[in-house]
C-alpha cells in the first residue's frame, strides 16, 4: 500500500510540474495584457520588455470612462448576458429534452437541420437577420433587439439533447406510471440531473453573449445602447488610437468571464466530461 500510495505522489508530482509550464504560458497574455492596461499609450510601444505593472491605470480608466461611458456600457452587456443566458438555457434544454424523449414524425429531420444550421457561419444570416430585426419588426436600438434574435442556440440544444439521452428512461416512466405530468418530470426529475450540462452550457452561452461583437454594432446606433465591446471599438479611430484605454477595457472585459468561469468550474468539468461519454 505505502509503495502504490507513493508511486501516485510521484505521478501526480510529475503531471503538475509537466502542466505548470502550460499554466504559465497560457497566463502570460493575460499578465501582459494587465501590465500594458498600467501604462501610457507611448510606453506600450517601449521597445524594453516590461513585465512590472505601471502606475497608469487609473488615468487610462479615466480616459476610457470619458470616451464612452464603459461603466455604462458594462451594465448592459452584463443585463444582456444574464438575461440570455437564462433565457437560452432554459429555450435548449425544452428543445433538448423534446428531441430526446419524445418520438414524432420529422424528428430526425429536425435534428438534421439542427446539426446543418451549426456549419452556418454568423456572416451568412446577418443581414437577412437584420433586415428582419430593423426593418420589418422595427426593433433596433432596444434591448429585444439585442437579446431575442440570438437565442435559440443549435450547439446549445444538441448538448442538452445529449444529456436528457444518457439519462435512465425507466426513471421518467416510473413518475408517469405515479401520475406526475409531464410539465413536473421536466422541472423536478430532469433538470437537476441536468445541473452540471447545464451549467456548462450557461458558461459558454455567456462567454457567447459577452463577447459578441458583430450583432449589438449593427443592431444599436445610440451610444447609450452600445455594449462594452463596442464601446472598446469605438477607442480606435483613424488618426488615433487610445492603447492604454483599450488595454484597461480589456482587464474589465476579461474580470467577469473569470468569475463566472471560477465560480462554476467543477460544474464545467463534470458538465463537458459527461457530454462527451455516451
């Protein structure tokens, strides 16, 4: 026993001292990124490699809060991503979980055309999309306009349809044969044993909607819509680029995927290690 118990403390020694130089290189751009954010625009362009924070950021934040309002615009790209998160989570996992435990004519079809919509690339639906969205329904410049047009997630309904498909079935037909409705087995039953697929689904759809760029340019033209990457796109101009704010939006962008991914990631892990066992 003590031989197997140190052989695994040395394998485990081993994998951290093999996975500590990959941690390291994967946290560099990030520590860059925070040391750029501490320092002026011409000292960014230092051709010295610094690797010390500077004592800049609070003017660079200054800079940036005067150019376009970041905090504002913080606060409506984290109401957006919240609310289409929940939202999209909660709009997969019905579709999921219909493809997954019900059987009806043109299922399969719908599954194909589900897994055809994935190769779509976002360029090739965009301006009909729009056109759809301003024109006709005449939605630009509002928060529907921002959070509605996105929400149904292809990627999104075959991970949840994925879980609901690993599940037991006799489990939900033991609570059927207890008479409990379908509306009950969905909420109670299959939801919670969803937890962790579903938040890792709601970790990705956040990082989706938190870094979504394209879409919110086009569809807002009020600076008071902007969101906070756009709002960071509006720092490069022609003559002018303002590096040290661009760098201090980056920090702040970057804050809040941190938490959301630290506060859920045993929920991550067991969520994409289930996803992928069948």
């Amino acid at each position: 026993m003590r031989s197997k118990s140190q052989s695994l403390l040395i394998r485990q020694i081993a994998l951290h001292a093999a996975l500590a130089p990959l941690a390291l290189v994967w946290l560099f751009p990030l520590w860059m990124m925070f040391i750029f954010s501490t320092m002026p625009d011409n000292g960014i362009f230092n051709p010295e490699i610094v690797l010390w924070p500077s004592t800049n950021f609070v003017e660079n934040f200054k800079n940036l809060q005067a150019d376009t309002d970041f905090i504002g615009a913080m606060v409506i790209s984290i109401g957006v991503a919240l609310i289409y998160t929940v939202l999209s989570v909660m709009l997969t996992s019905m579709a999921g979980w219909a493809l997954a435990r019900y059987r009806f004519v043109g299922r399969s079809v719908v599954i194909a055309i589900i897994l055809g919509t994935i190769t779509l690339p976002f360029s090739v639906v965009v301006i009909p999309q729009f056109i759809m969205v301003a024109r006709e329904f005449k939605l630009a410049n509002t928060w529907v306009a921002l959070i509605v047009p996105p929400l149904f997630n292809s990627l999104g309904v075959l991970f949840m349809r994925q879980s609901f498909s690993m599940m037991p079935g006799e489990l939900f037909d033991a609570a059927r044969v207890e008479g409990v409705k379908e509306w009950q087995i969905f909420l109670r039953i299959a939801l919670p044993l969803a937890r962790p697929t579903m938040a890792a689904l709601a970790i990705i759809l956040f990082l989706h909607s938190w870094n979504n760029y394209l879409w919110p340019l086009l569809i807002n033209s009020r600076p008071g819509m902007m969101t906070a990457p756009v709002a960071l796109g509006t720092l490069i101009g022609l003559t002018k680029v303002s590096w040290g704010g661009i760098m201090a939006g980056a920090v702040l962008l970057t804050a809040p995927i941190l938490v959301v991914f630290v506060a859920l990631q045993r929920h991550f892990i067991a969520g994409i290690a289930a996803g992928a066992i069948k």
